[in-house]
C-alpha cells in the first residue's frame, strides 16, 4: 500500500488546504485514537505545537477525533518537538503528536506522531492509520467521551532534563550565548535552559506571532544570529528550526558549525570517552563525503540511512548505536532523547568547549568538507519528472562522469514538491557542470 498522507516525517502541507485541514484532522484524530486504543485502560495522548496560527485550528480538530472515541488529552501548549516524544513516555501517554512543519514557514504545518516509547512511529503503524481514516470512526457512548486539559507548566520537566545532559561539574558561567529560538516551539524553553545554567542570554527570534515563525531566523536563516554574536562578542550561538529539533551553531566569528561538523565533533568526543556504542555514527545519504573520510581515519564507521531523521533513529534502534543525525543539523542522542534535540545537541558542543578551553571556532571545523553542490528543482503537481527518460539518461551520465572522484544523489522531497540533486566532488567546475545539466533536465521534465 503506498501512503496517501504521511511523507518522511508525519504529515505536511499547507494550512487550510488538503490534508492539512480541520476536517482531515478530525478524522485523524478518531483513526489514530482508534489505532492506539488497546486495552481496558483508559487512553493518554499529549499534544504539543509550536507558534503557527494554524496550531489552534489542528489542535482543536485533533483533540475532538481523540475525545470522541473515547482518549483523554493532555495539552503542553508550544514544546520542542523533542519534548513531546520524551514527555509521551515520562507521563506514560500511549501516544504523542507534535503540530509542527518544523523548518517550513508559517503557511505550512504538519501533525507527527510518537508511540508510547517515544520514538516516531514506524511505517507499517502509519499505513495503518492511513486505513483508518477510510473507515468509519469507532465513537464512544456519551459517558465514555475523552476529556481534554491544559498542562502548560509541564514544559518544565523538559527544562530539567535538558540541564542535565551537561555534566554534573561543568556550568555556563561566564559564557555569552545567543540562542535564536526561530519565533517557534523553543522560545521560553531554550533561553531558560541555558540562563539556568549559568550563561549570559542574548535571546533573539523570541518574539512569535502566528506568522513569522522561521521568518529571516533560526537554523535555516543564520544571518540574525550570526550578526548578533558579532555585535554582541558572544562565545557562541545556538540557532534553533521552528520546532528546535534541528540547530546550528555559530562560532565566536559568526561561522556556521553545521549538522555533519556537529556530529563528527561529538563522535570523536564519544568515542575518546567510551561513549560511542560499537564506534558507529548515523547519518543520511545527504552527509558529506568528508564526514566519512574523517571517521575512517579514527577508525570509526559511519552508516548512511535514507533522508528522515526517522529513518536515522530507526537505525540506531535495530542495531544498538546512540548517535546519528542529518546535515540539516538533526542530531539524535538516545541516551538522552528519542529524536533530534537542537538544544540538546547545543550543550554537547558547549561541554566540549569547556572541557577543552577552546573557543568555538577550534572545535566547529572537526573535518574539511568535500565541495557539496545542492539544487532543488520545483515540480508541478502531477509531474513525474524523474521518470522521463532524458532525465534517466542526464542522471546516469553525471554519474559516470563523477565516479572516480565524488557522487551525485538524485531524490525526491518528502515534505515538498521538490526534486533535490546533490553533487559531491574535488572538482568544483566539474560538480557544478554536472549538477547543472541534470537540474535543467529535469526543469525540463517538471
């Protein structure tokens, strides 16, 4: 069965507009309520959002399809999405579900879900779901209808958590951090963490209104943090996606640290302390080639999943590892989180600051990257450009021509219509011409 709804991470679109309306979340709701509704108990699920208009809408759909088939809600209000997964197990919620479409603007949102073990739910529990949805909803009696609650405060527990993934000795004090909360999920969460923990707070994206979530801010539109730790003389800057599973630090110098620099600094720090279980990092198919070089000269492995940060924890499940992540700066510790954590992955860096005595700047550069060329090609919809065969044969002779000396990965987005080309390779003018030609190709196809 292919899935009608749900992409690589839950289900996205633009607000009010097909899936992503009230009517399809209300009938979400019910079907997923339904899925999850196993046993005599009666049924938990939490709910969290972050700052889009769109999130009361969603959420009041979302929480009439659950009470009518008889599960109570548990309204956190704006959370990271990686305070949902973990406050789904810790208040032992038979289901979580974040609001969210994560680095996208405010137009679009997404709905995705946590199992009660927090991790993000597999492919089969989804197809599931999406079966559901076609069948008529299994509505309770009167009396058996769910109730719904407000509990705000208990972003608090996440508050606490966070502080302590820093080791127990080591402090902020005497750090100035700027912390870009994306207008989003993390803007009361993030600066109190590191507040609490001694620092000096430069907070900037803290301000939401409905609309400017991810709006010149955040992990994706580094420039405010950048000039902000400049013009401020902070120590570092820690810019959050709009639900801050995803980071991106800045050096004392406004330089961007990105998520496969993140990973392979932590790695190495792991692996030196006996952290890194079976000496294996996780990341996709979209890291760069020089990530991969740098862990095989610490005789460390790397094992590359598909795009989704779902996809990368699914990995490290089945195979016992604990550290994995994206490009795009989700990195995944399950020793203490069950998906990206932004601000978690921020104090990592940050310990490895103060354990070392270097500034940011020295530890943000852990390997040269391989020249990374990264294109995406807008489609219409309906359009399936990667199956014309000029495409096919654009495709395969970029490939051939970059063999010896790099690759090319051709994929479809999961969240967009987009066709993503990326090219790794030495040669700078040849990755450009070969990236290029195949993007125009399929420019042509769309």
């Amino acid at each position: 069965m292919v899935r009608q709804y749900f992409g690589t991470d839950g289900i996205r679109g633009r607000a009010n507009t097909h899936p992503m309306t009230a009517e399809l979340a209300l009938r979400l709701g019910a079907a997923v309520g339904r899925y999850f509704n196993q046993g005599p108990h009666k049924h938990r699920v939490v709910i969290g959002k972050d700052t889009r208009r769109s999130g009361y809408m969603l959420e009041n759909a979302l929480t009439a399809g659950l009470t009518s088939v008889g599960a109570n809600v548990l309204l956190l209000g704006p959370v990271p999405t990686p305070a949902v997964g973990m406050l789904t197990r810790s208040m032992r919620a038979d289901l979580g579900i974040m609001i969210s479409a994560s680095h996208n603007p405010f137009e679009d949102n997404g709905i995705k879900f946590f199992g009660p073990d927090g991790f993000k739910l597999s492919d089969e529990a989804e197809k599931a779901i999406e079966t559901l949805l076609d069948e008529m909803p299994a509505l309770v009696p009167p009396a058996e209808i769910g109730r719904a609650r407000r509990i705000e405060g208990d972003r608090s527990r996440y508050v606490e958590i966070a502080k302590r993934t820093l080791p127990g000795a080591q402090r902020l004090s005497g750090l100035k951090i700027v912390v870009d909360c994306a207008n989003g999920a993390a803007y009361k969460t993030a600066p109190e963490v590191l507040w609490e923990l001694g620092a000096e707070v430069i907070s900037v994206g803290v301000s939401p209104d409905g609309f400017n979530i991810n709006k010149d801010c955040g992990s994706t539109s580094t420039g405010l943090a950048a000039e902000t730790v400049v013009a401020h003389g902070a120590d570092l800057g820690i810019a959050l996606d709009g639900d801050a599973d995803r980071v991106m630090i800045l050096d004392e110098r406004g330089k961007v640290c990105d998520g496969d620099q993140l990973m392979g600094l932590i790695a190495g720090l792991w692996a030196d302390q006996g952290r890194l279980e079976k000496n294996t990092l996780v990341a996709t198919v979209m890291s760069n080639l020089g990530l991969e070089r740098y862990l095989q000269s610490r005789d460390l492995k790397l094992e590359r999943t598909a795009v989704g940060d779902r996809y990368v924890v699914e990995a490290m499940l089945r195979n016992g590892y604990n550290l994995g992540g994206e490009q795009s700066g989700h990195i995944v510790m399950t020793d203490y989180v069950t998906t990206g954590d932004g601000l978690i992955a921020g104090l990592q860096f940050l310990s490895a600051m103060i354990a070392s005595g270097q500034p940011a700047s020295a530890l943000s550069r852990t390997f040269e990257p391989v020249p990374q060329l990264l294109t995406n090609v807008r489609y219409a919809a309906g359009a399936m450009p990667l199956e014309a065969e000029a495409v096919r044969k654009a495709i395969a002779a970029g490939e051939e021509r970059l063999r010896s000396s790099g690759r090319l990965l051709i994929r479809k987005s999961g969240t967009e219509p987009l066709v993503r080309v990326m090219g790794e390779a030495e040669d700078e003018a040849l990755l450009a011409e070969v990236v290029g030609s195949v993007a125009a190709e399929i420019e042509r196809a769309s």
